[in-house]
C-alpha cells in the first residue's frame, strides 16, 4: 500500500500543483498581484542557500512550489487508500496544505501568521490551496478507487448507517 500511495501520491499532488499554478496564473492576469517569490525564500533558508533581495530565481521558487505540492499529495493518497476519500477528505487535506505552508514559512521568519495579513492576500492563499487540496484529492481518490474500497471504507460496509457497535476488521482484512 505504501509503494502505491507514494507514486500515486506523487501524480496526485503534481496534477494539483498544476492545476492551482494555472489558477494562480489567471487570478494574477484578472487582479494584477505580482508572483510571489515566497517559495523560492523559504527553500533557501531550509537548505542554506545564499539569499538575495526582490525577485527570486524561478527554479528555485518552482522547485518548492511544485516539490511540495508532489510530496503532500503522498498523504493525500494515504488517506484515500485508506478509505478517506471524496469532497470531506478534500476539505480536511485543505487543513494540511494550508498548515505545511505556514509551518515552513513562520519557521524559517519568511512569513508571518495569516491572522497579520490583509484579508484579500488572506482569501487568494486560501482559494488556491483549496483548488490543491481538491484536484489532488479528485486524482488520488480516483487511482486508489482501482484497487477497490480502503480497510476505512471495508469497516463501514460492515454495518451500515452510523454505528458504535461494529468491531474493527480481521487484521487479515486491514
């Protein structure tokens, strides 16, 4: 299950980054927002690298914004090939996305909690890392669909409705 989540995990998470990079691209066409060179800040200081102000290398700033989006659609695909799967988990993997960002950025003194920053930079973060979290969540849960229903989903099926009487699986059937 690991092996699958990981490749499928890593499709899924690159489909959303994708998908929310053209949709930053159009909001920025619509509203003029500049490209943020957040990205490209915070993988310098993780791994040391030299720092320089304005506009950062596009690489750099590309091979954060896409690399993270590949790697926490790994954990989006865990939670589909267990079970967690449709617009519910989306939203929950929304929490996480949003939550890896500003772990990364507050550590490393690039950005500061969003509840400083102004309510329109506040919504545009949100709405694009909402499109990740579900184009990611649409594709993870559609290739772990091909391997049939998670142990999750295998234990409600046992009883439907919701219950609190109904055991765990066979660790055989997990």
């Amino acid at each position: 299950m690991i092996k699958r989540a990981l490749w499928q995990g890593l499709i899924a998470g690159t489909a959303g980054g994708v998908v929310m990079t053209l949709g930053e691209k159009i909001e920025q066409a619509l509203t003029g927002r500049p490209d943020s060179h957040v990205p490209a800040r915070v993988l310098q200081r993780l791994a040391g690298l030299p720092e320089r102000p304005g506009t950062q290398p596009l690489g750099v700033n590309w091979a954060m914004h896409h690399g993270q989006a590949a790697l926490l659609g790994v954990l989006r695909s865990v939670m589909a090939q267990a079970g967690l799967r449709g617009p519910v988990a989306s939203a929950k993997f929304t929490v996480v996305r949003l939550t890896n960002d500003q772990i990364l950025e507050n550590l490393t003194g690039v950005g500061a909690p969003p509840s400083t920053w102004p309510r329109g930079e506040l919504v545009v973060d949100v709405l694009h890392k909402t499109v990740y979290a579900f184009t990611t969540g649409v594709v993870a849960d559609a290739l772990a669909a091909r391997g049939g229903p998670g142990p999750g989903q295998r234990h409600a099926a046992r009883r439907r409705g919701r219950r609190t009487d109904v055991g765990p699986l066979p660790r055989e059937d997990a």
